[in-house]
C-alpha cells in the first residue's frame, strides 16, 4: 500500500481513515519522501492512500513520531490533541449544531482511550460502568433519535462516533472521528437511569 502526495510516494504499514478524512498512518520510506509527505500534511494538502483519495484534518493536525531502520525512516503519524474539525455553519443551525468533530487514534494496549475522549469532552457526570452503553448509542444514530426525542429534543441527524476504517497491517490501531454534543448525553444519561438500562 501507498501513500502519494505532491508528487512524493512512500509505503504505508497502516493507515486509518473516516469519512473520506486521513486520521493516522505508519509509513516507512527514504527521509527526504517522509519529510515531504508530513510537511504536505501538515500544510492541509490531501493524500492519495492507493487509489483512495483523502482529505487531511488540516493545517497543522498531525504529530510525528519516527525511528530509523538501516537507510529508511518510519514513521507513525497522529492526530494532535485538541483537533477539532469545525462544521460549516448554516443560517438557522442551534449552537448545538456548531460542535465539531474530533479525530482520535489509539492502540488498543492503551486502554479505553474514546472513553477517557468522551468522558473529557462533556461536563454530564458519567460513571465507567456506563461506557459500553454510552457508546453504543453514541455509534447508533437511530437509536439516539429515538432517545432524543422520548427526552424531549428534535433529533440531530450525523453519527457522533464514526469509527475509522483501518487499512494495512493495523496491529491493533484503532480510530474514530468523535462528535460529542452535550444535549446528547444529558439525554442518554437521563433516559438509560429512567429506563434502568444504567444504573448509579
């Protein structure tokens, strides 16, 4: 598997992408072509993955870690903390509407790390014995409307976790684009209690 940009070509162990977005890559290749490709990531320039053409998180999203092996570089890139790809705003649209989404990648030695995301991300108190439950309606868009309207709120069309498609060789990579509003989890919280499908 390859990754191209701007003229500038190199091997991708892995690679992880969402909604047509590159959210993270392993790439081994000579210095100079994985010096270019970050640098063209890193300018907000799009990727050619293949065949697949992707966009970037934007100017700046990325950080790099690399290691020399003989004569080549590798190279893993990820999403810098805090990235958050705002939606474009439409007359009428509610500041709830405004939320952007966050790209997060992880290895799964590393935890629960779209818990410890969304638990970071709300203010709404949230218990770990919970998380299972949470993110799986935060994964069901029908579900949740179902939710938001038995709570009272119109429903909000759009996934809020959009789990990453991993190509190559992940090794146990994982990623996700999050999109976590507060009114969503008010309402999860309080119907899943009110449903004894969670407990406090």
């Amino acid at each position: 598997m390859r990754i191209r940009t701007e003229g500038v070509s190199a091997y991708a162990h892995w690679a992880a992408a969402a909604e047509g977005k590159l959210i993270g890559i392993a790439m081994l290749g000579r210095q100079s072509a994985i010096e270019a490709i970050v640098a063209n990531l890193n300018k907000g320039e799009p990727v050619i993955l293949d065949r697949i053409p992707l966009d970037n998180l934007g100017k700046r999203a990325y950080v790099q870690s690399t290691a020399r092996l003989g004569g080549y570089v590798f190279s893993v890139i990820v999403p810098s903390a805090g990235i958050q790809m705002q939606k474009a705003k439409k007359t009428g649209e509610k500041p709830e509407s405004q939320s952007g989404k966050t790209a997060v990648l992880w290895h799964e030695s590393a935890g629960s790390v779209l818990w410890r995301k969304i638990f970071d991300t709300t203010t709404v108190p949230l218990l770990d014995s919970w998380q299972d439950y949470v993110i799986a309606k935060l994964r069901d868009e029908v579900a949740l409307n179902r939710i938001r309207i038995a709570m009272g709120l119109r429903p909000e069309y759009g996934k809020r976790i959009v789990d990453a498609n991993m190509h190559g060789d992940h090794d146990g990579w994982c990623g996700a684009l999050v999109d976590i509003r507060e009114h969503d989890m008010e309402a999860i919280v309080l119907y899943g209690l009110k449903n004894r499908e969670i407990t406090a």
